[in-house]
C-alpha cells in the first residue's frame, strides 16, 4: 500500500510540473458542465470577477472602473496600469467582451446575479461629465453599467441604501451613486432585472438556477454585509460594530461595509470580500477590523482574493492564519498594492504548513523593488487576468494566468492541480 501510495503522488507531481508548462500562448479549454470557474478580469482600472457555477448559472462580482488621470494626479507618485488590453475600449466594455469569450456553450450572454460589493468606483465605476450617455438616455456608461448595457443582468444585489445613514441623501451629489440608481430603476422597469440588498448569513439568494439538482454540494453563503456578520448558525447574525463607532463627523469609509461571501462546492471553498478591512485606530482613519470576526465563521478556504487589494489595512495575521488558503488573488492596480507587510505575511507558512501561491493581476517593477526579491520571488505571476478552474465535484482545482494585453483570451502559465484540503 504504501508503495502504491509514492507511486500515486509521483504521478501527480509528474502531472503537477507538466500542467504549469503545457498551453502557454493556447486558447483557453471551455469551461464544462460540472466546473466552477473563477474569473478575475484585468482591466487596470479595477475590480471584476465572473464565476461560472457548476451547472452554468452566472454570476459577476464587481466591475470597476475609474479616472485613471485624475487618480496619478491627486496621488503622486503612486502609478495605476495602462489600460488593458488596451485603451480602444472603455473597461466595462472590455469585461463584457471577456465574458461573452468564456460564457457556457449554447447560453446567450447573460449575468444571472450581479453583486456589487461597496460603492466606490474601482467596483463599480466612475461617472464624469464626459462620460457617454446610454443608447435609452436613462444613465451613463461606466464600469457596471457599460457592462450591463451591454450583457442583460437579470439579479442585482449591493449592500442597500440605508446604511450608516440615507444614502440617497448622504449621496445626493455623488453622480456614480445617482447613475447607478438611474440604472438598476431603468433595468428593472424595462427589461426585468430584479433588485435586493444583500442579507447576510443567506444561503437563498445566489442558488443554482439551471439544474440544482445535479449538484447539491455546491453553495454561496453571504457572510457580512455592512456591520452585520454571518453568526455561523443558520442565518443568524451578529452586528460587529455600532453606527457611532463608524462615523466620524458625519461621515464614514466604504470599505469596511463591504459585502463577503463563501463558495462551497464539494470539499472546494472560496471567500470573496471587496475591500472588507482588517485594521482600526489612528494610523487606519474609517477603517474597522471586519476580518478577525468574520474569519471566525468562514474557517479554512481553499482560495480566495485578497480584501482591499492587498493593501496594508486588510489581510490581517488572524484572517491569513485562520483562512490558511493554498491560492491567493491579489486584484492590484495600484504601485502601493499589496503593502510591503502584507506580501510578508503572504510568504510565510500558513498555519497548516503550507505556501499560499499568490496570483497578482497587475505588480508595477517599482513594486517589486520596494517589496525586495526574496519577498517578490514567491509570486507566481505578477500580471494577467487569473483564471480558478474547480473539476466537477470540487475535488481539486488549477489556477490559469491569461494574457491580458490579447483581447482574444490566452493561456500563458497553468499551475496545479491542486488538491483541496479536504482531500489531502
């Protein structure tokens, strides 16, 4: 037995080494039924993903999209990326034209849920004075809204409208909160696109809705939205902070309201957690430690993309140690991302003893510089979209690093199989 056993991994490792090597510069392979694809989009200018369940139902997390000029501007010398692929296309227009590449065979292109996780406009856009008027005239076009007039999205959640305070007043002269309004209003009049706040400790309002019966493994539970956390019994909650101790002056930071979630699927498991933070007190103005009590109810993962893009008021040591991911997507588009800290404790030993391979979309050469080679060396890419592809079943999971500059998509590198770590 024993033998059989080295003589199994062997192979595996055999499999392993030669599945990182193999399809540089091929076309993708087609999702197909019985997989969870995990998609994070690179454009530049912020945030977005596009998961595939197991039985084709679709789902965005996030499209973002900002002013590039304004933000190198007003935050010298910090540099954001070019635009990606490039600038012929704006970027919601560029993540509609990714998901329609890798949409389920036979399916017309379609969101079936989207979920915006906080209200800034790297999750989902930036609304300018030039920014182009929509075909109905009803909103402009920028970051979800370029994406959802062109790809119909048919469940929209973000974390309400009520929190700390009225945001329709707190918000009145925000143009991409109004324009956001203006579209969901539009969306849900004309074309039967349904509207809800996220409610955490659900597992009801992200479902399969093509065929649930083939795979009863597979769930999203909603772990926080705002100040209230999953309780990890039913779909209890616990309120992690109070309204007063959010506000400063009147106002407050998105981030740490941000919406969370977890994906089961068989013994595979993910978190996804917008710019949740992980830090408070002087030295982290608005922020809020939302990570140490949520890490509590989420347990070990498989993978997961980094809070806050990896910048140094998230991905605390007891979020890390408690998560323990094998894969960690670092969604980056800025020269400070991830901070210097952060990509430590990254590079440590997990507190199962193992590596956390990390996956960044976008790491400028300054970055690396100031993070130090042997910090650096432990990424295993450093710019691309990324690509978590879950085998049916969710027994084991490879990791795809896309070429980001083709607007045909592209293998550059695949690592894995890697075994989740309920299989090991």
């Amino acid at each position: 037995m024993k033998k059989l056993v080295l003589v199994l991994l062997s192979v595996f490792w055999m499999i392993e080494g030669y599945a990182q090597q193999k399809a540089i510069n091929e076309h993708l392979p087609a999702w197909q039924d019985g997989q969870l694809d995990i998609h994070f989009i690179n454009t530049g200018r912020g945030n977005s993903s596009f998961l595939v369940f197991p039985d084709g139902t679709t789902m965005l997390i996030d499209a973002g999209d900002m002013n590039a000029n304004e933000f190198e501007s007003t935050n010298a010398p910090l540099k954001i990326p070019p635009a990606l692929p490039d600038s012929s296309l704006r970027p919601g227009q560029w993540i509609a034209a990714y998901i329609k590449q890798v949409m389920p065979a036979g399916r017309q292109p379609a969101i079936d849920y989207a979920l915006i996780t906080h209200f800034h406009g790297d999750h989902y856009g930036n609304i300018e004075k030039n920014s182009p008027k929509a075909a109905n005239g009803a909103y402009q076009l920028s970051g979800l809204t370029d994406m959802g007039d062109v790809i119909p999205i048919k469940n929209m959640l973000d974390r309400g409208r009520t929190y700390p305070v009225d945001l329709l007043t707190y918000y009145r002269d925000n143009a991409t909160f109004n324009n956001y309004l203006a579209f969901v209003k539009y969306q849900s009049a004309k074309k039967g696109m349904k509207y809800a706040a996220l409610k955490p400790g659900s597992k009801s309002q992200f479902v399969l809705l093509i065929h649930p019966e083939l795979y009863p493994g597979f769930q999203v539970r909603n772990i926080k939205s705002n100040a209230d956390i999953w309780s990890g019994k039913g779909e209890g909650t616990n309120l992690c902070f109070t309204t007063g101790q959010l506000l400063e002056n009147g106002k407050f930071n998105e981030n740490p309201l941000s919406n969370a979630i977890k994906i089961s699927y068989g013994p595979f498991t993910y978190y996804a957690g917008g710019d949740n933070t992980g830090y408070e007190g002087s030295n982290y103005p608005g922020r809020r430690d939302m990570e140490t009590p949520m890490a509590k109810v989420i347990g070990r993962v498989d993978a997961l993309t980094l809070n806050h893009h990896g910048n140094r008021d998230a991905s605390n040591d007891a979020f890390l140690r408690t998560l323990a991911p094998k894969v960690a997507v670092e969604q980056s588009w800025c020269s400070d991302q991830p901070g210097q800290e952060v990509a430590f404790r990254l590079m440590e030993k997990t507190a199962t003893g193992d590596n956390t391979d990390v996956f960044d979309t976008y790491m400028q050469p300054e970055t690396k510089t100031y993070l130090g080679f042997w910090i650096a060396k432990g990424f295993k890419s450093f710019e691309g979209h990324v690509l978590i592809r879950v085998s049916k079943g969710g027994e084991n999971y490879s990791v795809f690093v896309l070429d980001d500059k083709s607007p045909v998509i592209k293998v550059k590198q695949v690592f894995g199989p890697y075994l989740t770590h309920q299989k090991e």
